[in-house]
C-alpha cells in the first residue's frame, strides 16, 4: 500500500528543504547498529535540534523575519501608487500604465513556482538574499527611468525576482510545527500590510516635492537593500531545518491519498542516490554542485507538483481569489456612484479595511484554534461569509450597510486566504513547501490578469456586476469545498475502521 510504503520512505529519505533543500538517503531501520547510525545521521545533518521550539532565539528568528515582511510592503508601497502618475508624466497613457502593470503580472505568474522550487534546492536564505538585492536594483532603474522603454525594463526584474512574500511563508513553514502556522502566517501578514499601510502615506508627502517619485524610487531601492543585510544576518544554519516528528506525523496523514505514481517511482529509486557529505553541519549533495543541477532539480520539483493531487486546492484558490479582485475591481467608482460620497470618504473607509485585514490576521491563531484546526471547515464558512458579503453589497440601498460588509469581507478574505495557504501546505506534505507556495501565487497571477478583463466587460451592464460574480465564483468554490470535505471525512471514517 501507498500509506506504508510512504511511512518507510519517510524514514529512510528526508529533505532539508530549509537549510539546502538537499536530499539525503539515511541508513535504514533494519538492524539496532542501523538505527544508531540513522540516529547519528540525522543530528550530524541538522534535522534535530536539541533547542525547544519555544527558545527565545526562536523567537527572535521570527521577528526577524517580521521585519523583512513590513519593509518589504512598506517599500513596494511607496512607489506602486506613484507608478501610473509617473508614466502619464512621460507621455504614456492609460493603456500603457495596464501594459506595464501586465507585463509585471505576467512575470510574476512564469516565475512563482520557479522562485519557489529554486528557494527548495539552494536554500530560503541565499534565495531571500539575492532576490531582494536584485528587486531593489529594479527599484533604483525606476528612480532613473526617463522614457517609457526604460520603464518596463525596470519592471522586469521586480517581475521575475520579487517573491519575498512567498520566500518568507515558505520559511516560516519550515521552522513552525503545522499547528501553529496559521498563527504565525497570520503575523507575517499583519506585520506585511502594515508596511503597505504606512508607505502611501509616506509617498504622498514626497511626491508634493519636486522630484518626489524619484525620491521615493530611491529609498525604496535603499530599503530593500536595509532587508537584505537584514536577511544576511538571519542565524540560518542554526534553525533552518525540519523536526522529525513532523516529518513523520504529515507524511503518514497525507501519503494514502496524495502520493501518485510518479512518487512511488521516486520513492523506489530513493535508496540508489548519491551519498551525502557533511560539512559544518549541513548536509550537501554531491550531485548539487553546478548551475546545472539545480535546473534539473527544480524542474523535478515542478513536475512531481504537476502530478500531485493539489489541483482541487488551486482551483479554489483561483475562485476565491478571482472573486476578491473582482468585488475591489470598481469598489471606489461603483460606492461614488451609486451612494455619491466624496472621494476622501471612499478613502477613510479603504483606510479602514486595511486596519480590519491587519486586526484579521493577528487573530488567525486564535479562531483556528476555536475550530480545532479543522483549517478546511474555517475556509468553508469564510468563503461562505465572503459569498453572502458580496451578495449583499451587490444590492445595499445605504452606505451603512457598505462599511458592514467591507468589515465582515475583510475579515472573511484575510482568514480565507490564510486558510488555503495552510491547506495546500499540509495536503501537500513536508516536501518542496517553496515550490507549492510559489504555485499558489502564480493562480492568484492568473486571478489577477483575469479580473480586470471580466470586470470591464461585466460592467457594461451593471456598475453592481463585478461583486455579483464574485459571489458566483464564490458559490462555486464552496460547493468544491464542500465536495472536498465530504471526501476528507471518508477518508477519516476509513482510516478509524482500519484500526
């Protein structure tokens, strides 16, 4: 069977997806002197710590990691809304302020999962290390940009290397136990969108001075420099690894339904890899030494997630998200027009959904644990929330009832979205976490391509069309999740009778 063959490879074969993503083949459990040596093993390579998971220094770690977040939003933020102000300045127009918003958003979808498989091979730090170093080159090129080309030149490495969001969650997943994740998601996010909260208004003041955008570009590239050196002092070689005991638990939770062919194959021919050496402590494979290998090892990675059992997952997550971007699409032009308040209104009660989606993510912990964990069922009811929020929105007669449903929405989206990154973590399993966060963000690019083609073309029948969809894909998503669930509990039913 799948379930005891997985269990055996669990012990014989673990990733150090933090420290190298570098795969190591132990000795088996045959004999006592085996499991002696496996156990020497797995202390030597740096999969055991002997620190408690709630050591202060752990702890510090993750505010660290905070940290990165904030300045990383807060110095997007700053220039982001100067962008489209910037190119008008240089002669271009509307269309080609969408241009280089698409060709960001296209990037972004091509090189997510590839960022993400790159971080499993060559590590989370030395990833998160170079990807801000080169995200805050871009930024500088935009402080100089002076025509249009020049622009969308500088775009195109924010396109292809900007992924500290999912370089973090894939980090942070590997030095937490999967209890405790939604918490701590929900504190990366919080600490994230307030950074994207307080760098408008930063902006704002600067680009009443002259030369404000390119002040602004610079000090975004110098922050992004600052998060580098802060990155570079992350105590990695110390933490980055993966507890036994989680290994064990979700490789035996999740391998009877989700290993496929392709990785019983891999799982047969584990035991024929090259041998490990170690050095200071982190384990290196001897095949992983050239540009080359890498490539080869994050295209494995890519295709075992192409014929993984995660679609279901993506497919809501796609719904959930295209749904989102559709009600925001035309928030602030459908609430001016239909209940005619004045832009700076539109703008506190924007305002006022970020603080909502900060204080949503703090309490992430919290109402996970009031649902026991059951991370599948919390989605259900928040999309089932987001569904009936924008339903009623759709047809609100008082700008009363708007700042109800943005408030509930808010906390519905923020929770959802925190739930279906923990779901595809842990159907996934402890393998190749970088690979399956950066999959999840390349379908939100898709969701975010697809928004706003669906909403102008809704609109021209209805300024209410765009959230009257979104609660139609949202319908849709609950009744896969619904199907979902039932599937889940079967298996429950299952396993209980076996025993």
């Amino acid at each position: 069977m799948c379930s005891s063959t997985c269990v055996e490879w669990a012990d014989t074969e673990f990733y150090l997806v933090g420290t190298r993503g570098l795969r190591a083949s132990l000795p088996p459990r045959s004999s006592a002197a085996n499991a002696s040596r496996r156990a020497a093993a797995i202390q030597t390579m740096g999969f055991v710590s002997s620190r408690s998971p709630h050591d202060p220094g752990r702890r510090a770690l993750m505010l660290r990691l905070y940290l990165v977040g904030f300045l990383d939003l807060f110095g997007v933020s700053m220039v982001v809304p100067l962008l489209s102000r910037h190119i008008k300045l240089l002669g271009g127009s509307s269309t080609v302020a969408g241009l280089v918003g698409s060709v960001y958003g296209l990037l972004q979808l091509f090189s997510s999962t590839v960022i993400g498989s790159w971080s499993d091979v060559v590590g989370r730090r030395n990833t998160l290390l170079i990807t801000l170093i080169l995200s805050g080159f871009s930024y500088s090129l935009l402080g100089i940009s002076g025509s249009i080309p020049l622009l969308i030149l500088a775009r195109i490495p924010t396109g292809i290397f900007k992924h500290t969001q999912s370089i973090l969650k894939a980090l942070l997943s590997d030095l937490i136990p999967e209890h405790e994740r939604p918490q701590v998601m929900g504190r990366l996010s919080a600490a994230s969108s307030v950074g994207f909260i307080l760098g408008p208004v930063l902006s704002g003041y600067l680009v009443e001075l002259d030369g404000g955008y390119y002040t602004a570009s610079f000090m975004c590239s110098l922050i992004f420099l600052v998060n580098a050196g802060v990155a570079w002092r992350l105590p990695h070689k110390e933490w980055l690894y993966i507890p036994t005991k989680e290994l064990h638990l979700t490789t035996e939770m999740n391998c009877e339904t989700k290993c496929t062919t392709l990785w019983k194959e891999k799982i047969k021919n584990s035991t024929t890899d090259p041998a490990v050496t170690a050095t200071n402590g982190v384990a290196r494979h001897k095949t992983l030494n050239s540009v080359w290998s890498q490539c080869l090892s994050v295209g494995e990675n890519i295709k075992v997630l192409i014929h993984s059992n995660l679609w279901d997952v993506f497919l809501v997550r796609f719904l959930m998200a295209l749904a989102s971007l559709l009600y925001y699409s035309n928030f602030v032009l459908a609430v001016e027009e239909r209940f005619k308040v004045t832009p700076r209104l539109i703008g506190y009660l924007i305002s006022y959904s970020g603080v909502i989606g900060v204080l949503s993510s703090f309490i992430a912990g919290p109402v996970t644990r009031l649902y026991n964990n059951k991370i599948i069922l919390l989605l259900l009811h928040s999309s089932i929330l987001t569904c009936c929020m924008m339903a009623m929105y759709s047809v609100a007669t008082s700008i009363q009832v708007v700042v109800l449903c943005s408030t509930v929405l808010r906390f519905s989206t923020t929770i959802g979205r925190l739930c279906i990154i923990d779901m595809g973590l842990s159907q996934g399993g402890g393998q190749a976490r970088g690979t399956l966060i950066g999959a999840g963000q390349s379908v939100t690019a898709v969701a975010r391509i697809l928004a706003p083609l669906l909403s102008g073309i809704v609109q021209e029948f209805s300024v209410c069309g765009p959230p009257r969809l979104g609660a139609a894909l949202a319908l849709l998503a609950i009744f896969l999740m619904t199907s979902m669930h039932s599937k889940l509990n079967k298996t429950t039913e299952a396993k209980v009778k076996l025993h």
